[in-house]
C-alpha cells in the first residue's frame, strides 16, 4: 500500500507527463478553436465512450463546424458541416487514407502509419485500387455477384410457408454473410468469426479508447479476427500530404501543413431537432415532404470515390431490398427499433427484437405443377 509521500509522487509523475504530453502535442497548422479537455492525453476519446454523437454536436454549437480536439494523444481537426466537404475532397494535398487502419492501429495494435512517406505511398495506392475495383464494370461485377449470393441466403431461410422473425436477427446474419463471401469467398464466414466479430464489436469503442483487451476479455477473438480479416476500404478520415489553405465556402479558411489530420464528420446534421422532426426516427416521407433537406444528406459517405466501402453498401442494400421484394411475401411488419449510436460504423438497434414480421417465400408459377405435369407428391390409383 502506498504511503502518503509516494502517493504525492505518483500524482506529481502523472501531472508531469499530462504536461510534456501538452507541451510538446503535435498541433495543426489552423487557427479554429481548440475543444479543451480536462482528460489528459485520451481526450474525446473518454467523452465518446457513450456515443460521439451528442458530443459533437455540443462542441459544434459552441465552437462552430470546424474546431480541433484530442483524441488519444492526436490533434484531430473535425468538420461537422457537409456543406464544407466539397472543397476539402477535392483539395490534392489530402490523402485519401482507410479508416480501417486507424481501427488498427487503435484496436488491434497495428504498427503505427506516421513516417509520412509510408503514409503517403499508401494513401496513393488506395486511391489507385478504388479506381480500379470499385468503380464502373467492376462494381457492376461486385454487384452482382453479391445479389447472387444474397439470393441464396434468402433461399435457405428456413422458413415454411409462414414464418416470423425478428427482423434484425434474421436479416442482419445473411447480410453479414454474404458480403463476406463477396469479397473474400467462401469459408471465412463461420459461426466462431461471427460471435467473434459481434463480440469485439460490443467493445470496440473502450478498445479504441485505449482499454486493455485483456480487461474486456477479447483477447483471443481479436487475434482470430486479426488472422482473418485482411484490410477493407472505408474512407472517413484525410490526413494532409503537402502545405496547402483550402478556402471553405462558410468564407474561412482551412489552414494545413503535412500529417494533420482532418475528420468529416457528415451524419451531425440529420441528427438536428431544429433541421429534421424527430430526428432519430425513420420517416420514409421526410424528403418527399421537404426535399430541401435532401440536398447535403450524405448518411452513406461522400461517394464511391472518397467512401467507396459505404458506396457499395449502398447498391447492395438496394438490390438486397430488390431481392425481398420480388422472391418472398411480407405481412404485418411491427414495431420500431432506435438506433445504437456507442456502435462503430453502421449504427445497429438497441434492440434486435423490437421489429418482428412474417416472411414468405413467394410462391411463382412455375411452382405449381400443371395438368399435363405430375406432382412429386404420393398418388394413389383405384
């Protein structure tokens, strides 16, 4: 047990590091308002443990769209007004760079990207393989290979002529399952990576805070995960290569020298009250009824050249919806469900059963044996 004077000196060490930690903080080359914290070093880290949604739009009211803060040790320039996007995503001394590997960085402890050569041979072939791979023929091929494999999923449901499910838990494995086999083909979707991954994602923000994996008990599911799992292209975060000052349209001035960071952050927005009537409820009609508010909604990212993992998502979920609509039969679809906002990535419900409905399988023609066709059934002759 410590004593009163070794407690005195652990506190003097720590408040000693906190500030040689301050003192000597790498910090951006703009002059906009600097979020403070009274964490040292983790910063927004701690105060997004429940969400950063909330958070961020505190610190946008107070600071404006465009301000820095701390996230585990970094100066991160955060821009919560997609209004401001378009000239930062066009801007060539911003490299495109996935945020796939900040996760690892942060979550499976991954060699940190900061020699800015490394960063930006990287950064450069990212753009190259979007290109390449995501885009035109290609992800016309993506496409429908995915709606092939979907199909299939649909088709071994397991229901009868009635059946009904929760929504989400029905839904969200064939989806799971299938983009994995999209990409990565078959056999890497097995029972243990799923619990493993939805494990992991229940943690995955204290790991990205910086607790310990062994405190959370994922130790052994990140490493399977981490053997598994190769990189896959999702683009929130641009980090500068190169001097430059982009002009933003709110008449300011983004002022930036090579390795700050730059978060756009886009959903703030559709999460306004004062914007969008309860903003956290799905309405199939709100831009129908006031279309204005659909001109800066990017919920899926900034398109499939800047986010092109969500790009896909997105043709994928319409052909996914297609694909429901046209091969099963749905009837008393109940309930609602609020979304998860302490989740990384797509935000799933709180709850996975509050939405139930009866599915189908949608009976053709074709099914039926005619007159002139025999049935598979038993007949039996006089």
């Amino acid at each position: 047990m410590l004593d009163l004077s070794s407690l005195v000196q652990v506190v003097a060490a720590v408040i000693l590091l906190a500030v040689h930690r301050y003192v000597n903080a790498r910090r951006p080359a703009n002059s906009f308002p600097y979020v403070p914290s009274w964490i040292p070093f983790f910063g927004a880290s701690f105060h997004f443990r429940h969400g950063p949604m909330r958070v961020l739009q505190a610190y946008t009211a107070t600071y404006g769209p465009v301000f820095n803060l701390t996230v585990l040790g970094k100066t991160i320039t955060y821009v919560t007004d997609a209004t401001l996007f378009p000239p930062l995503v066009k801007c060539p001394a911003l490299g495109l760079f996935p945020l796939k590997i900040k996760f690892y960085e942060r979550v499976f402890g991954s060699t940190s990207h900061d020699d800015p050569d490394v960063f930006a041979f990287l950064a450069k072939h990212t753009r190259q393989n979007i290109l390449a791979h995501l885009s035109g023929t290609s992800l016309a091929q993506w496409t429908a290979k995915s709606h092939a494999l979907f199909q299939r999923q649909v088709a071994e449901g397991g229901f009868g002529d009635e059946f009904d499910v929760s929504v989400y838990a029905w839904l969200a494995p064939k989806v799971f399952a299938t983009l994995l086999d999209t990409f990565y083909g078959k056999g890497l979707c097995t029972p243990q990576l799923a619990h493993d991954f939805d494990l992991l994602e229940s943690k995955i923000m204290a790991l990205y805070a910086g607790a310990p994996a062994t405190l959370l008990k994922v130790t052994e599911p990140r490493q399977r995960l981490h053997e598994a799992l190769r990189e896959y292209i999702e683009a929130h975060t641009d980090t500068a290569v190169a001097h430059a000052t982009v002009d933003l349209p709110n008449g300011t001035q983004l002022r930036m020298q090579p390795g700050d960071e730059i978060m756009l952050w886009g959903g703030l927005g559709y999460h306004d009250p004062s914007r969008f009537h309860n903003p956290d409820d799905f309405q199939f009609d709100r831009f129908a009824r006031y279309p204005d508010l659909a001109k800066d909604f990017r919920p899926f990212g900034l398109g499939k050249f800047n986010c092109p993992g969500q790009f896909f998502a997105v043709e994928f979920l319409k052909v996914a919806l297609a694909t429901l609509m046209l091969d099963t039969e749905i009837s008393q679809f109940e309930g609602s469900a609020s979304p998860n906002y302490t989740t990384a990535g797509v935000f799933a419900p709180k709850d996975a059963e509050a939405v139930r409905m009866c599915i189908r399988r949608r009976v053709f023609m074709a099914d039926h044996p005619t007159m002139d066709e025999p049935s598979n059934g038993c007949v039996s002759c006089a």
